[in-house]
C-alpha cells in the first residue's frame, strides 16, 4: 500500500493526529547531565538486552530536537506526544534539580507552541532514576511522594505551556513486564513485587495528578496499553486462561482508575501479595482525569498451563506479524475502544495515544520503501472510524512513532519510526510512510 484509504474529512471534527515519541528511547542519556536509570543499570547486565545497547546516545534527540519538530510540523501533525526523563531532571531522583535538563523541556515545549504543536507531556516513560531503584523503586510506596515531587518540578516549569499530560506510561510495563517477566528494568520475576508495584503505580498516578491539579494544570488523562487475549482452542480451559490474562493486563488499572477497585480474577493471583490497607487508597487512585489514552498494537493467543497463577502461556498464532513477532489485529483497537468507553470511561474522550508497527526498514537510494506500515496505520484507522461512528468518543490518533528508536531489551534492532534513523551517522530519512501521512493530513481538513 503506498497511499491511505482515507482522509482527515473522514475523521469527527477537531480530531487530532499526533506522533509520539519517549525520552531515554531517543534522547541520549548521556548528555546534558542526566542521572543514572535503572535502564542503564538494567542493559549493562549481560543478557538482558540486545548487544547490550543502552540509551546513551539513542537518536541524539538532546542535540537534534530542532530536526525531530520540523518533521512533526512538516507532517501536519496538530500533536507531538513526548516524555520527561525523571533522571535528567532530578539526577538522584530527589533532591537537587538538574537546571539543563529542566531548560531542556522548557525549549522543547517552545520549539512544539513555535511549530503549531500541541505538546503531549508524559511524566514518566519508565528511565527510573537508579538511587530510587536502590530504594527498591515502584515495590517502594514511598514512590508516590517522590514522584509527586518530581510531577510538581517539571509541572512547575512547563505546565503553563503544555496541551495535555498523562503522569505514566503503560502501568502494566511498569508493573507486570518489569516485575513478574522480568523483561524490562528492574528485570525481576517475583509476585510480591509484581503486585506492590502494580499498585504503587497507580497510587503514584493519583498524586500526580492531585499535583498538577494543584498547579492549574489541565487537560490530564491516564495512558494504558492493551493487548488483546484470544483463546488458544474453544475449550473452557483455554477459554478462562484468555479471561485470566485479559483482567490482569487490560481491566486491572482501568478498573483501579475509573471504578475504585480491581477485578476478582487479577485479586486471586495477587491478593495476598498486595500492601497492607490498599483498599484505602482508591480515593486517590481515581482522581478524577480528563481523557483517558489507550496504546495498542497486537492480540496474543494464550493456553492453560499447569504452571502457577496465572497458569497461562502465550502460544503463536496464525495471523501476519510484525517484526516484532506481533501478530496484526487491528480489530482489538476498535474492541478496546468499545469497551473502555462502555465499560469505564462513558463521555471521557478517548486518544489512542500509541499505535504502529516494527518493519525491517532499509535505506535504498534515500527511501524506505515501508507499504507494510502505511497498510497497517490504515486499518488500525479504520477501525477508529468505525468506533466513531458507534459512538465512541474518540478524538485522536497518535503513531508510535516519530523516529527509529531504542526499543528497550530489544535495542536499535527494531525499526517503528516513520523517519528511518541511521544510528551510524544518526542522519534522519523520512520513510514512504511519512510521506503518505503527510500527504493524507493535508488532504483537506
Ligand atoms: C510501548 C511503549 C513504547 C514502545 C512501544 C513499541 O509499549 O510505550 O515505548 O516501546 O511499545
């Protein structure tokens, strides 16, 4: 597919098209006197990441940001969806301010108001300050003053200026991949930590977002990532282990967030393991928010194990995948939108703030021929059109994202960016799909 099937006119008025980006993914950490993360400490330990890549350079954002917002402008994107590295701006996580890296974020956010850029602040995209991975990090409930502290600074700083902010990125990362599979940093495998962490990190929402509130900050919402959970066979067994993975993954924080407690199914598992008088922090937790963002990108299929709670395994499916080995379902966004709206958030505007597709890009003659991606972009669009037009209060798009990047335990290997980056000479190439958005986004509004 070289060109989209649609048009902004076939979007609801005042729809909003975004790119979005993190800081460690792109930054480079080791500029600008930003503190140490638990990702360092995380990717320097053998086997946890690709090559042992880290974000130290990354893209070189810090450097290049000037380039990166004129890309977004010139794609006629109306947001630009950032991050703001706790790391940069309080190196030890509390105490002493880090000025470079609070001027930092006040020209970025200038450089997105000169472009016409709505700017899109998360607080945190998961660079934890490692002297607070030492105080055992999100297992640690103190987490929710320091951080509160830390939404207060950067709020302080930029939040006169600002469009929107979310105060975390994806909880389920934070809590269950980097606690229970122990495939992000901190990289732990214990259940005890899974379920303080899960918590904490909402309770840590809830303060931040009390914090901005305090400051006249508005427009601020909750950003959670979903994946949809299909059933290995049509037996009752598999059947119930989907359900399983569904509640811990897709209806605990929200749950948490927009009804005050968390579902039976997930409290089985991780009930005995969460802090004592967790049931008390709920008012805080459900602050109330804005907009709700919802990420999406794939569905896993997934079998009863005999192993314990979840007692589930994700099995391979038939469907097309991505380079990251993720199966293509576009219909799970317009599901997860239905039901956030019908189950949780009601008339609250719903973004899908994080959306697209890994491809094994290559450069050839200054181009990169990425069909598959425009391809998959158009259908995960589609399906918003159709959750428009039941009614569901959608009222923005964002691509994951802007440039090729740092993906994590999966280094720079894994290409999402529409701008192919070469992390060689760092030189920016806009990819065939960049050029298909562009010229979508201006077909008349
Ligand atoms: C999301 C993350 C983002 C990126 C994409 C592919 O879970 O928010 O940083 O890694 O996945």
């Amino acid at each position: 597919m070289t060109d989209f099937s649609c048009a902004r006119r076939d979007f609801p008025e005042g729809f909003l098209f975004g790119a979005a980006t993190s800081s460690y993914q792109i930054e480079g950490h080791a500029h600008g006197g930003a503190g140490r993360t638990h990702w360092d400490d995380f990717a320097s330990t053998p086997g946890n990441v690709v090559r042992a890549e880290d974000g130290g350079l990354a893209c070189d954002h810090y450097h290049r940001w000037e380039e990166d917002l004129d890309l977004v402008r010139d794609a006629g994107f109306d947001v630009y969806r950032f991050s703001t590295s706790w790391a940069r701006v309080i190196p030890e996580g509390r105490g002493a301010v880090n000025a470079e890296g609070l001027d930092f974020y006040d020209r970025l956010v200038d450089g997105m108001l000169d472009r016409g850029l709505k700017p899109a602040a998360t607080l945190y995209h998961w660079e934890l300050p490692s002297p607070l991975a030492d105080l055992g990090g999100w297992r640690n409930r103190d987490i929710a003053g320091w951080f509160a502290d830390f939404a207060e600074i950067v709020m302080g700083r930029i939040g006169d200026r600002i469009w929107s902010a979310a105060p975390i990125n994806e909880p389920w990362c934070v809590g269950w991949l980097s606690h229970f599979e122990g495939v992000h940093a901190p990289g732990l495998r214990d259940i005890r930590a899974t379920a303080r962490a899960m918590h904490h990190v909402l309770l840590a929402h809830g303060r931040a977002i009390e914090v901005m509130r305090g400051l006249g900050v508005g427009n601020l919402g909750a950003v959670c990532n979903f994946e949809f959970a299909h059933p290995a066979d049509a037996s009752a067994e598999a059947t119930a282990a989907a359900a399983r993975y569904d509640a811990y993954y897709n209806q605990f924080f929200l749950s948490g967030l927009f009804k005050g407690r968390y579902p039976e199914a997930v409290l089985e598992g991780l009930g005995p393991h969460l802090p004592d008088g967790w049931q008390d922090d709920f008012a805080a937790i459900t602050a109330p928010v804005d907009w709700c963002g919802l990420n999406y990108y794939t569905r896993k299929v997934i079998a009863p194990t005999d192993a314990a709670w979840p007692s589930l395994a994700e099995v391979p499916g038939p469907l097309p995948t991505t380079q990251m080995d993720w199966e293509i379902y576009p219909e799970g966004l317009g599901y997860f939108l239905r039901r956030t709206a019908a189950d949780y958030t009601g008339d609250l505007p719903l973004y899908v703030t994080e959306n697209g597709m890994a491809n094994a890009d290559i450069l050839s003659n200054g181009a990169a021929a990425d069909h598959a991606r425009i391809a998959y972009i158009d259908a995960h669009l589609a399906e918003v059109r159709r959750a428009d037009d039941d009614g569901v209060p959608v009222a923005g798009y964002y691509v994951w994202s802007l440039l090729d990047n740092y993906e994590w335990a999966l280094g720079y290997e894994k290409r999402f960016g529409l701008v192919h980056v070469d992390f060689g000479t760092l030189k920016r190439t806009p990819k065939a799909s960049y050029h298909a958005l562009a010229k979508m986004l201006a077909t008349a509004d």
